[in-house]
C-alpha cells in the first residue's frame, strides 16, 4: 500500500458540487491499493500512521502524532499513486489492485484507523473527487509498506527443476553434488598442506 500523508489545517473532499468529508487539523491521507497488497499491509499502515509523530511540540519539534493532538483524517482512495510512467508518456496502472480488491482494503484501512479512537472522513470510491487542502508546514510524507511484507504473502514457489529429474533421480544427483563439493574441498587442504 502507498499513502501520501498531507499534514492540514482543513481539509474537504467533495462530489459533484457537494461535500462529502471534511475535518479540521489532521492528516489528507491519500490511498492506494496495490496487487500484492492485504490485511497485513492495512494493519501496518493503520499503525504507522495513527502514531506517526509529525505535528509539532511546544518546542516546535515534530514530536506529536496524530493521536497526540486529537486530530481527524480524511482518506481518499487514489489508486493513481500505483501509476508507472517509466515507459512512454501514459502512464501504466497494471501494479494497482482491482477495484473490487482496492475497495475492500480500502474500507479496512478506514476501520483500522478508527480502532485508534481517530475521526475518520472519506470520499467516495470511485468517482470523480475534488479535493481542498490547506497543508501545514507544508509537510508531507509518502509511506509504503515493506516489502517484507509483500513477500509474505506472495505465493511460494517450488525451485525449478531444469534437468527434469524426476524427485527421487533430484534428490540423488543433489547428495552427489555435495559429495563430490566435499572431495574437492578436501584435496585443495591436502594441497594446501604439501605446500606449506
């Protein structure tokens, strides 16, 4: 999952015409969605960002979170922020989850902050959103999850058998391999030996 976290002031998201979030100081978060993402991901982020410490102290140091000052969110689906623009001049969105999958996780990410006890708004998945921010600072943080996370939940393959072996002729051309590592091994410290 990706987030760019916009430390606000006031921040309102509305559809045609209407508004339809809006919160005070806090964050405009903007989520995406992507393939490999799942509960693991939207925990994670939930967590980062509820205790993310970017709002200043008396000392004006970022040393408060968002919990800290009692602040809102406003979250936005943006599944853009998993838009390539390596290749020619459209980007491509092949790395952003389906709809139905981004929805879902969306909708989690939202519940997951609230069981923080923060004031949670939103937009509206999928439409056509306008979005007003006044950013303080400005600061603004992207954050991605790790990719060890992503790796946990990636399918596990098997090693691939490129003689075509079948497992048990595997197993027995692998034990000759270490023995014959092993024999190697041992004449070089034989040589090595003669020779010192």
């Amino acid at each position: 999952m990706r987030a760019v976290v916009q430390r606000v002031l006031s921040s309102s998201v509305s559809v045609d015409g209407k508004i339809v979030g809006k919160i005070g100081k806090g964050f405009n978060i903007l989520l995406g969605v992507g393939q490999n993402d799942g509960e693991k991901q939207v925990e994670w982020l939930a967590e980062k960002i509820a205790h993310l410490r970017i709002f200043e102290d008396e000392n004006a140091k970022m040393n408060l979170s968002l919990k800290d000052i009692n602040g809102a969110a406003l979250v936005i689906s943006q599944f853009t922020l998993y838009g390539n623009c390596e290749k020619g001049r459209r980007p491509s969105f092949t790395d952003a989850a389906h709809p139905k999958i981004a929805n879902q996780l969306y909708e989690k990410f939202i519940e997951a902050l609230k069981k923080y006890d923060i004031p949670v708004e939103t937009g509206i998945f999928q439409t056509d959103m306008k979005v007003e921010i006044i950013n303080d600072g400005p600061v603004t943080m992207i954050i991605e999850t790790p990719n060890v996370i992503m790796k946990q939940n990636a399918p596990k393959t098997e090693p691939e058998n490129y003689l075509g072996l079948s497992e048990k002729e595997l197993e027995k051309f692998n034990r000759e391999a270490q023995m014959l590592k092993r024999n190697i091994n041992l004449r070089k410290q034989q040589k090595e030996r003669k020779n010192g």
